[in-house]
C-alpha cells in the first residue's frame, strides 16, 4: 500500500508539474492580446482542462482535489514576479495565502492514500449518473471549482497590484490567518479521531467538532472574506470583487454542507440528535430547551 502510496503521489505531482507549465504558457500568450483577468481565467481553465483529461486517464477524478488549494499559489506567484511591488500590505496577503494554500496541500498529501482512492462523492456522482458522469465531472467536479477559487481570487489579483495598508488590511489579514489555522486544528482533529479505534457508527464529538459539525468548512468560507477584505481595505470602490467570496460561501451553504450531512444522515445512527446538539458551522456550544 505504501509503494503505491509514492507511486501515486510521483504521478500526480508529474500531472501538477505539466499543468502549472502549460498554464504559464497559456497565460504568456493571452496577456499580450487581453486583460490580465482574462489572460489568468483562460490559462486556469486550459490547467483545469489537462488536470481533467489525466484524471480520465488515470481512472480516477479525485486526482483533480489539490488544485483547490494549488490554484491560487501559483497565481499569487505569478503575480508576484509580474508586478514586484512589496510592501507590508503585499507581504501580509502573501504569507495568508502561502499559509492557506500549503497547510491545505499537506492536508490532502497527508491523507492521500493512492491512485486506487477516489472521493465518495464522485462515486456517488458516477453512480447516479452513469454514461453522463464525464460531462459531470468536467463541468461541476473541475471547472465548476476551477472558477468558485478563481472569481474568490480575483481580491488578491487586484491587491498584488499595488499592496497597501491600515486597519481594515490587518483585520482581513487575521481573519484569514484564523480561518486557516481553524482548518488546521479541525484537519488535525479528525484525522487523530479516525485514527482512534472507534464505532465507525458515531460522530466526533471531541475539540472544535463538539459543538460544530463543520468547523473546516467555517474556515474556508472565512478565508476568502478575510482575503476580499485586504483588497477592500485599498479600494472600497472595487466591492463588487465580494462576489467570489459570496459565490464560495453559497458553494458550501447549497451543495457541500447539504451533501456532507445527507451522507452522515444515511451512515451515521442518532444523526438527528447529533444535529440537535451541535451548530451547523460555529464551534459554540449550543444552548439546549
């Protein structure tokens, strides 16, 4: 199992490799003939596109999973090179975004287990959809993603420009830091759970999962308004760049939340009381009558 463990890993870290090369190659050619936004959405998609024709390959699409988390550090990076503007505003947005991106990256790396692995909810996915799953996965396991991440990014693009700072930067700046370092202690919580012998039949009911059924959720959702918040914080004319974190709050609140509790609700015994008893995203302890 180990050795299939490295061999996966060294197949897909291969695919990632030749996606950030045909990406940037995309993006040099597009960014002479159109706007930035542009030429970055389009090479985006073509790194989607290849990511997804592999994962077909490989007969597994959960080989698509660390792009969430790849995306944007390699946009952030490319954006650095490109404007190299530094300064205490750039240096905040970069070190949230760099502590996001890896922490979120060694979470998959760590729980990875092989080619052979794929996501319960594609196999459900596929399972309900049978011969339309490939136009499924295209569509709403890779470039639906693709551009929740991208539209949420778009702050930073326009941050990168020109950096800046005052209060507001370093409140974004903490929000995101906490809503990061709440995935953090949620991930590793649970992985310790599983880890523990257990009636696979009971819910975690230890740490922050005491009182919230998501709290690695929760901090998804926070990261990218801290994030829109650091570029509010130099152009409040530019508000409408809200709509990426607005799109990935409503991403979790419709369908990954609703999906994640149908599947405890089918596998898990008492899941009405369990949900009684704990809030659906904040780790405060609820109030019971």
């Amino acid at each position: 199992m180990k050795k299939n463990r490295w061999f996966g890993f060294a197949i897909i870290a291969i695919i990632y490799v030749l996606a950030i090369l045909l990406g940037l190659f995309t993006f040099r050619i597009f960014i002479e003939r159109t706007h930035l936004f542009l030429a970055i959405f389009i090479a985006d998609v073509v790194a989607t596109l290849f990511v997804y024709f592999t994962g077909i390959f490989v007969k597994n699409t959960s080989v698509y999973d660390p792009y969430w988390s790849v995306q944007p550090l390699v946009i952030v990076l490319l954006l650095l090179t490109r404007f190299q503007v530094f300064n205490l505003g750039i240096i905040l947005m970069l070190v949230a975004l760099m502590y996001w991106g890896i922490r979120l990256t060694a979470n998959w790396a760590y729980t990875f287990d092989s080619l052979e692995y794929q996501d319960w909810r594609y196999d459900m996915l596929k399972e309900k959809t049978k011969k339309f799953y490939p136009i499924i996965s295209l569509l709403g396991i890779n470039l639906f993603p693709t551009v929740i991440v991208y539209f949420a990014v778009l702050p930073a693009i326009v941050f990168f420009e020109t950096g800046g700072f005052n209060g507001l930067t370093l409140i974004g700046f903490f929000i995101s830091i906490i809503a990061a370092s709440l995935q953090l202690v949620a991930d590793i919580q649970m992985q310790r759970y599983r880890k523990r012998p257990r009636d696979k039949s009971g819910f975690i009911e230890t740490g922050l999962w005491k009182y919230s059924r998501h709290p690695n959720y929760l901090g998804e959702i926070m990261m990218w308004w801290g994030i829109y918040l650091m570029m509010l914080s130099i152009d409040p004319s530019k508000w409408y760049f809200g709509v990426g974190a607005l799109a990935n709050t409503m991403m979790f609140f419709v369908i990954s939340i609703p999906m994640a509790e149908k599947r405890l609700a089918m596998n898990k015994i008492g899941f009405d009381d369990y949900k009684a008893r704990t809030r659906m995203l904040l780790p405060i302890k609820k109030s019971r009558p």
